[in-house]
C-alpha cells in the first residue's frame, strides 16, 4: 500500500560513534524523501564526527576513523540536510528515542534552529513492537519476506524502513494511512523535549520528569528557584532541552511583561 501524504515524509537513519544523544556524533546520515506524488529523492552522506570513533562502534557499522577522514563535518553538511528535511514530517525505526534526538543535537550544534513544533514524527519500530516485537531485520523478513543485507548500514536501514511501513500498512487494516494518526500511533509518551526531561501534565502543562524537582511545573520552578534554570543550562543537558526550556522562561517573561 501506497502511503497517503500531505506533504514530504523523509524517512532516515544515522550511524554513530555511540548511544549517549548529548555527547555521540553522527558519522553517516541517510535520507529518502517520499513526496505526496509518489516521487523520491534519496541522499546519504559520511560525516567526519570529530571525535574519535569508538572500535566498538565501528565492530557494527563498518565506519572507522579512517574512513571518514577526509569527509566534511556535520556542520559543513548541515545546511544541505536541513534544506532536505525542513519542509517535512520525519520516520524511522527506533527514531523518537535516539535518531530524532540525537539528528536535533547536530543540527542545534550547527547552529541551525531545528524543532518539531510543526512537524510530527512516525516511528516504525513502535508500530513493529506494538503488533510483533522484533528487530529491524526481523521486521524486514516478516514483512518484506526478504533478507536485509547490509544490516547496519544507513542507507540499506533505512530503505528497509520506508518497504516496511509500506507493508505495515497493507498488513494491518486498523493502522491509518495518515502520518498524524500514524505519528499519534507511535508516540510512546507525552515529552516535550526529545529526551524527556520535561512532560506535559494531565492540564496540558510543562513538568519536570526528574530531580528534586520531580513532577512541579516548570514555570513555578523558575519562579521560586531562578538559578535552576542557569543550572540546567551550565549542565549536561541535551542542547535542545535547554532550547525548550529557554522559550518556556521567555514565555513567561513576555506574560509579566
């Protein structure tokens, strides 16, 4: 089944020197970008991450330090990947938890103004784990019925990603050919930021998921304490948790102005 679109959906993965979103870089990036019309355009490039790349890292991607080398860095590629990506909703497998995030930090460390304020997100796996429960390969073989070679390649991965929710569609009558619905479908929770330090409540208001301050509102936490906030943003956080709670404290500011 063909995917109903409104607008661009680009479907990507990314290889890394690791797992942590705050510090990890990216060293491969690839991208097919599905039009309404039925067109694609697909991109893939090596990223010099620079940073060393962890031999454990290169033991499941093939991606050594010599191979990447001579490759532009993230900052230099990012203005082509955000003019790819900016007029589109996003997928992937396992994407609202680490590619999506750790794709913001790049971009935000590049200085580009990334965000998902007008944009929602499908993550295949979640429809994968919620109707079978296995692995991208896996999912591949039960849907596709084929073999996915070159597994841990970001460009195979992420072919492989785009057929399976092709096939989740003609599989499953109940899964909505909508990629709202779809993205409704596959959110695991009601973060704000990617990393979910902060949560919306049960009022639709902004919480912190974590510390001393637990489940109290963002806002009145600023208020009582102000030097939280510096804290957060001297801290290891995710730079775009930090950019999340820089716009909830201008918020504010702005009301009591």
């Amino acid at each position: 089944m063909e995917l109903k679109l409104n607008r661009p959906l680009c479907f990507f993965d990314l290889e890394t020197t690791g797992i942590d979103v705050a510090r990890d870089r990216i060293v491969e990036i690839s991208i097919v970008k599905v039009y309404p019309n039925g067109n694609q355009e697909s991109r893939t490039w090596l990223v010099n991450p620079t940073i060393p790349i962890p031999p454990q890292a290169t033991a499941v991607h093939g991606i050594s330090n010599e191979k990447v080398a001579q490759e532009p860095t993230f900052k230099e590629l990012a203005p082509q990947i955000h003019a790819m990506i900016k007029d589109s909703d996003l997928a992937g497998y396992n994407s609202d938890r680490f590619d999506i995030p750790l794709l913001a930090e790049e971009l935000l460390r590049a200085e580009v103004d990334f965000d998902m304020k007008n944009r929602v997100a499908v993550d295949v796996q979640t429809i994968f784990h919620k109707k079978e429960e296995r692995t991208l390969s896996a999912a591949y073989r039960f849907y596709c019925n084929q073999t996915l070679d070159n597994a841990h390649s970001a460009e195979a991965d992420t072919k492989a990603t785009f057929e399976i929710l092709k096939a989740q569609l003609d599989r499953y009558p109940d899964l909505p050919n909508d990629v709202k619905a779809l993205s409704e479908y596959t959110t695991r929770k009601k973060a704000v930021d990617f990393a979910g330090f902060i949560a919306l409540d049960d009022k639709g208001r902004e919480i912190f998921t974590f510390g001393k301050h637990k489940g109290a509102l963002v806002e009145d936490v600023f208020e009582k304490e102000p030097g939280y906030f510096g804290w957060i943003q001297g801290a290891d956080f995710p730079l775009y948790t930090k950019k999340v709670l820089t716009g909830i404290k201008l918020r504010k500011l702005n009301t009591k102005s």
